[in-house]
C-alpha cells in the first residue's frame, strides 16, 4: 500500500474529502517522525512500536577497491510488530 492509496482508504473509511484524509495522514506521520526524531518511542497498541536504535561504528570494506572503511555510528529506525498484529497474519490452524 502507498501512501496515497492510505490516504484514499482513510477518504473513504472517514467519508471526508482526499485533501482532508491527506492531511490526517500527514499530521499522524509527522508526529510519528517528530517524536524519533526527539528519541522518544511511538506505541501504536494493537499495531506495534517504532523505536529508534544506536548502530556502533564499524569497519567495512569498499567492494571495489577491497580498502578497509570506517563506518561512522548512526541511528535507525525499528518497528517491533504486536502480538495483535503477528497473530492476525498467520493462517488460521483448521
């Protein structure tokens, strides 16, 4: 699903406008942002956490040159699922 496409579904579920829906989903994805960006955790219950992690520095290799390279540490963004949400995609045992 793409973004617009959720902004259409969110137009049609809310029956509000498309205009309206993509300003919904804006101001949801920007606090989303805004909130790992301050380094605090998104708890979406029933759906799963967002979350922001430390990779340590590290050395890597250039593929080309096979010369050694020092990868600097940097954040990333995880998502850890929910029970609800991991439960809900596996196929029902009959």
């Amino acid at each position: 699903m793409t973004k617009a496409e959720l902004i259409e579904e969110v137009s049609r579920v809310t029956e509000s406008t498309f205009q309206e829906a993509a300003t919904v989903v804006e101001a949801i994805l920007d606090a989303i942002v805004k909130a790992l960006r301050d380094g605090e955790r998104v708890e979406l219950r029933g759906f799963g956490t967002f979350a922001t992690r430390q990779r340590p520095p590290r050395q890597g290799r250039n593929p080309k040159t096979g010369e050694i390279v020092d990868v600097p540490p940097k954040t990333i963004a995880v998502f850890k699922p929910s029970k609800a949400l991991k439960d809900s995609l596996r196929p029902s045992s009959k």
